[in-house]
C-alpha cells in the first residue's frame, strides 16, 4: 500500500460517494486531496466534520499543481456508478495521473489494466493500474463448512443496497477491538478491500462461485481471528443484487446478522417503483432462508440516521428501528456501536 | 447446429448424466453414439427405454470406428461435475474427435477454447470449439422491468439441483404447445442451451449480473412467444447455488412457479449433511422471497419418480407431492405434463 492518496468523486462528494468517504473515515493512509469538480466545498471537512481532511479540487492537475511533483502516490476511483463502468469525462484526470507517474486503484467492472490507453500510459510512466474487483482467478463453488470456523461470524446484511453495511462492519469492528476482541472485517466490495488491503469483489464473481467465494475467506480470516464481521452486500430482495446477498448469506454461515437500514429508505434506491418491506419482514426473510443452510438470527440492528438533522429525532429513529426488528439498534456512525439506543448494546448482541 | 452427434458421459450415463440424457429425450439432432467407458450396456434403450437409441462405445476411437470418417460431425460433453471443472481421462477423446475433424461443444466452466492442445488441434483440423457457457460480452445489471413483458412467465424452481428443472420446462412447453399454446422455453443452463440452441449460462455470469442476464432474456423471448416457461437453477437454500437461484427469481420475475423436486431426495445432493425442507415450506420460501419484487405463487409442481420402480406408487408419490404444495402435481416424464394425478390439470395451473 502506498501512502498519499488521491480520490476521485466527480459530483458524487460526498452524499453519494462511498467508497470516497470510506476512505477518510477508516482507510490508515493519507488523502492529499479528493476531486470533484461540481467542488461543494474548498475542503472535506466543511462538509464532512468527523473524517479525516484534505483539500478538493477540481481536476487532477489542480492536485498535481497544489501537491507537486511526486506529492501523490495513487489515485483511487472513490466513486461506484450503478452498473459499474467508467466515466469517460474521468479520463483526463486518470491520464493526468498515470503522467505524472501515479498509481491508479479502481473497483469498477470495467478494468483500468484492459483499456489501451491507460494499460500503455502505465507503461510508459511506470505505473500500476489495481482493479479490485478482479477476482482470484482459482475460485469455486462453496463446500458449505463456514459453519464449522473457531471463530463467532457476524454479517452485515440490508435493507437495500448503500443504506451502511460496509460502515456498520467496520464500526462494530473497532468498537469490539476496543473492547479487547480479535476482531477483524471479512471485506466483499470494494471499498472494504481499498481499506482492508485484502477480499474479493463478491459481486464480480462467477455467479456460481459467490458462495464459494466468501467461504474462502471467512475460512482464511477465521485463521487469524476469533470475531469476524463480514461485510454483506445489496438486500435479500433486491430487483438486481439479491442474488450476490443470498450467495454471501449462505457462503458465510454467520452465527447472527445484524440488519442494515438508512432512516427514511421508502423504496429501492434507483428502483423506485419496488417499495421496501418493513424491518420486521426483513428480519423473518433473513432468517427463514438462511435456517436450512445455517441457523441464525438477526441479532441486532444499524441503522443510519445521517438525513436526520435533528439529534434528538435521530436517536427516537434509531429506537423505533431496534423495536421494528425487536433486537438492540444503533447508528454507529453518529452515535457509536457501543452506545444502546435504548434497545441495548449492539456489539454484546452480535459477539457474546 | 450440426446434425450427427456424439455424446461424452463417462461412467455417468444414464443416471447421473442430465445433459446427455435431456439431448437424447429433446433435441432435434441424430445421436450416434454416447461415450461410456463404464459401459452400462451397448445401446440406449438397454438402459433408457423412452429416448431416442443409439450405440454406447468405451471411447471416440471405437466411435469413430463405427460410424467411418465424416460420420459424426461434433462431439458434445454430455456430464458436468461438480465445480465445473474439465476431466483429463477425457482428453484423449477430445483429441481424438478434433483430429477426426468434429467439432467439440461442452458447458463447462474450464472453457475448451482456451486449453492450448485443443485450441491448436481445432486449428489444425479446421474445427471449432463451442462454450456454451461462456457468457455474452455486454450484460448488466437488471432494471426490475421483466414484469412488464407482455407474455405469461412460468419459472421452474427446485428443492434442490439436479431433480428435474430442465426436464420439467421441455415437458410444460412441449404439452402446452400441443395444446395450442404460442410456449418457448428460456434456457439458463448448459443442456438447455444445447437443447434450444440459444441462451445464457446463468451459473457461468458475472454475480451482480444474475438477475440482468435472466431479464434480457425474458424481454428478448417475450417478443418471439407469448407463453414463457424460464428453466431455474439450483435451490433457494442451496449451500452452493443459492445465489444463482435468486438471481433467476428475480431476474425472471415470473407470473407462477413450478417447485420441482426428486421423489426420496432427502437431502441437499452432494452436500448430505444438509436435509431438504419440506415441500411446502420451499413454497413459503420461494414466495415470500419472491413478493417484494414480483407477487409469485407456486401454481404447481413436477415430481420426478424416477427412482421408484412401481407406477402406482409413484402416481402415489405424486398426488402426496400435490398434498403437500397445495397444487396440482405431474411426473411429467413418466405420465405427462397433461395428465393430473388426482390434484388438477399442471399446464392449466401454470398457463391459465
């Protein structure tokens, strides 16, 4: 891993940017500067207070220009298009990045290392192109032993896809660390592997190795760590994803779930004519197609609050999402993993 | 197509070799041999009465032997094992049907046009190598929209893999175009694909793409055919092959279902250590997964009594299997897709 970084999140900074804020807020390297160029802000922490801050540019030669040569280590793509392809209004700074010999990271389905120009330009300036969503290619169907671990598996699952699972999981992996567990995140996307440093891409897997997949991993954690918090992808009853979730529900064989939601989701984000369930249908969903594989509960709950303003509104949310789901509930975001809404301790539910 | 094939099914014909078994009951073209070095007897009917005969040889050699040069014009790989992977104690056959100039057409994951011998040979000989399990280029991620096809969309699901999906979806379309009715099948999976000639490998795609890939698909059917019957995959609580289940379910968004299932079968095949629910809670399962996104029920149910030697115990079986999902039942193989076993009329269920 390289130490100065750069994010990419053109008109996405930062509501609709996640792996860009993932990033500040857990990633252990340094952010010299994000690029968005409909600019909400000189710096992140006007409109992010709690990550950490950097400058955002326009464009990669305005980095380039502030940082100066050699000030930079790599770039990463910190945003994630539906479909995942790429922006082709983003390949003036990609170019600007490779030229000036920098790394470029991305975790889209279409790979930086497969387009001609950026394949010779990383050549040409000595560079490397990751595409995080590649997968290994020696993967195969699942065995169904993850059940079988020394270690307690806890998986993220939701309501929908970006409602916080990959924040939920690492939330409730440094609060347990906290606390003294061996605690460690099982990551499936990318912005899990851009901060873990390790994982696959669960959903750019063959369909038929997703499964497989994600038990390969939470064998290989589950050698190193005693708790393991796998990061779930997409929702049971998503009109496109769900058959990544089932597959990392199954793969996994969690011992609990805990149930992701974001305060106010009515319908499916880009799917709206497809209304959410209630939390309660989630909970009993979850748990009936994962009992023939493995038994399990949905333990406790994350919801978050971030489009609610008010404190106090936010917390009453968070107490109605523990009483819809009848398990403890938090926003470990804005309020902390370790902080019962009322409904009790989160991370005590998850890892007795 | 070609016209005269043959098919490879080492030590696995008839019972544990679906795709050659389903091109010898559906497909269109003369088989001139089967492959079976285990040699159950020397012809087909010896050992499957109702489908179409031909010669069992131990090897391509002896095949080629008998039906003289220019006497089979592609070589199909009749059995997939599990994981998908390509057996090297075939290759000589391989070999030996490029160098006799036959094409070689398998749906394996391990793609024959990517192994350097037989790409070579292919070369040398002027044959060619078909993958039916390589997927197209340019799928994506589905838009939710398969609902809105103007056509009746009947998905067959499973208690588990191998109980009779592909067998079920050929029986419904066949009666039901006997009847009158404008029905194609949908292929999802290899056998079908060979069968129909067209169609996506849905195990075989990208994960995120399951349910896309199913959806185009439907849409692209739907235009041809007013009566859709989508071939599933898998099991909803498949330890290995959820995933693509779902994605199918989804994807297909189907007006009715048919549960298949294998009379006896108690548990998950290949994975003993997980029993099979019972038939009726797979309808809750199947269902209440299915209604966020599309209002589904099962409208009937196809049981496959092929290991039960009696006849009246298998109708017996079957009415017990109609019992149990509360809907008409058929062994569509063994009695007709159009002959109810005491419990209704299955086409009519499904197509009303």
């Amino acid at each position: 891993m390289t130490d100065r970084v750069a994010i990419l999140a053109h008109g996405k900074f930062p509501d609709s940017a996640k792996t860009a804020v993932g990033i500040l807020r857990y990633g252990d390297r340094e952010v010299v500067g994000v690029l968005d160029r409909d600019r909400p802000a000189d710096r992140v922490r006007e409109v992010l207070p709690d990550v950490q801050d950097a400058p955002i540019h326009p464009d990669m030669d305005s980095l380039l220009a502030d940082v100066g040569e050699g000030g930079v280590d790599q770039l990463i793509v910190g945003i994630a298009p539906i479909g995942g392809g790429f922006d082709d209004s983003w390949r003036p700074d990609v170019r600007a990045a490779l030229a000036a010999g920098c790394d470029v990271v991305a975790g889209l389905h279409y790979f930086l290392a497969e387009d001609e120009e950026f394949a010779r330009l990383a050549d040409e300036h000595g560079c490397e192109l990751h595409d995080v969503r590649r997968p290994p290619e020696d993967l195969t169907v699942s065995e169904g032993v993850a059940g079988d671990v020394d270690a307690e598996v806890v998986l993220t699952v939701g309501t929908d896809c970006s409602v916080g699972k990959m924040t939920a999981s690492q939330e409730l992996v440094r609060t347990a660390r906290d606390r003294g567990y061996d605690a460690a995140m099982v990551p499936t996307g990318q912005t899990g592997i851009m901060i873990e440093g390790w994982g696959v891409a669960v959903d750019r897997v063959v369909s038929d190795f997703t499964a497989g997949a994600v038990e390969r991993m939470v064998l290989d954690a589950a050698e190193e760590h005693d708790y393991l918090v796998v990061e779930g992808q997409g929702a049971i009853v998503h009109p496109a994803y769900s058959a990544v979730t089932l597959g990392i529900l199954h793969g996994a064989m969690p011992d609990s779930l805990v149930l992701c939601h974001a305060a106010g989701r009515e319908a499916v984000h880009g799917y709206e004519e497809f209304p959410l369930p209630d939390p309660g249908e989630y909970v009993d969903l979850y748990e009936s197609v994962a009992a023939p594989v493995r038994e399990t509960t949905v333990a406790a709950g994350a919801l978050n609050t971030s489009g609610i303003d008010d404190g106090e509104a936010a917390r009453e949310a968070v107490a109605a999402f523990g009483d819809a789901i009848d398990a403890p509930a938090a926003d470990p975001v804005r309020f902390g993993a370790d902080e019962p809404s009322g409904t009790g301790d989160v991370v005590e539910a998850v890892f007795p």
